[in-house]
C-alpha cells in the first residue's frame, strides 16, 4: 500500500501524510458481498478520488476487477441526471 499512497501522492501534488487515508480493506468487503448475494456485479461509489484510485488498483488485474466497478460520486450523479 506504500507504493500506492506514493502514487497517489505524486498524482495529487501533496506529501503522503497529508493524503487522506483509505481503508483498502472495502475492496475485500466488496468480495465478500458479491460472493454472498445473487448478483452478477455490484458497485463502490466513492466521494474521495484518492479513494476511488486505491481501491481500482487493490482490484486491479485480479479476477474481481470485472464484476466490482468503483464510481465517483459526481460522476454517478452527473451520469444519473442526464
């Protein structure tokens, strides 16, 4: 998670430990709620780009990455009202 938070960091022009921490852990609990319900796929909507991209790279190129879909909040809601 370090290389991440350094990613982030450069991305967001900011010093590491003044990015705003996300819990990793949701990716697993996304897992967990996609393997115990009925549902093909299911979605994160995040208010928080930072975290937005960690969890895209947590689920990156593992066999989850096409059923769990993370959202930005704004950009749901711009997508809903049109």
């Amino acid at each position: 998670m370090d290389r991440v938070q350094q990613r982030l960091s450069k991305i967001e022009q900011v010093p590491p430990d003044e990015l705003r921490k996300t819990d990793a852990g949701l990716a697993g609990t996304a897992i967990m709620v996609l393997a115990s319900t009925e549902h093909d796929d299911i979605g994160i909507v995040m208010d928080d780009r930072n975290a937005e991209e960690t969890i895209r790279i947590v689920l990156s190129n593992t066999y989850y990455e096409e059923y769990i879909r993370v959202f930005g909040i704004w950009d749901l809601i711009e997508s809903i009202e049109q």
